[in-house]
C-alpha cells in the first residue's frame, strides 16, 4: 500500500459521506411520520420550549415536579414529566 491519500481524496470522501447521510436521514423522515424527539431535554430547550426562564426551570428542578439528570454540568429533564405537568394543571 504505497498510495498516499491527498487532501483531495479526504475532501471528496467527506463530500461523499455527507451525502450518503443525508439520504439515510430523509429515507428514515420519509419512512416514518412520527418524529423523534429525545427522553431528556438540556436546560435551554426546556426554557424555550415552555418559554421560560432559567430561574424558572430551576424552580422546578428544586421543588422535584420534573425529574432531572446532572450530565457532566449540564442538566437534562425528562419530556415525560414536562409534559405531565401541563396535564395535572389542566385537570
């Protein structure tokens, strides 16, 4: 194997997996209508999301009505009690 790989050959390489990835992302869109949404959210999706303040997603880290993961600083929450907590503020 005496063929050294040029800057090109890795451009062009790129370009091809980029490629190949976005057909796999749209066939996978296409093939389904549901949409895949994470289990956790990090802080700022919840916040924008329920377009509320940082202070606010803390309020209900603390007071325990979401269950949350801390994750090397960040924190994550869990879309199921997100949306739990609008279902018991409807009853």
């Amino acid at each position: 194997m005496d063929e050294n790989i040029t800057k090109e050959d890795l451009r062009q390489f790129g370009l091809l997996l980029q490629d190949k990835m976005q057909q796999i992302f749209l066939q996978l869109n296409c093939s389904g209508n549901e949409t895949i949404e994470p289990q956790w959210l990090k802080s700022k999706a919840v916040r924008k999301l329920l377009d509320i303040s940082a202070g606010s997603v803390q309020n209900l880290r603390i007071s325990q009505k979401v269950r949350f993961r801390k994750v090397l600083g960040s924190y994550y929450y869990s879309r199921e009690d997100l949306l739990k907590l609008f279902d018991d503020e409807k009853k």
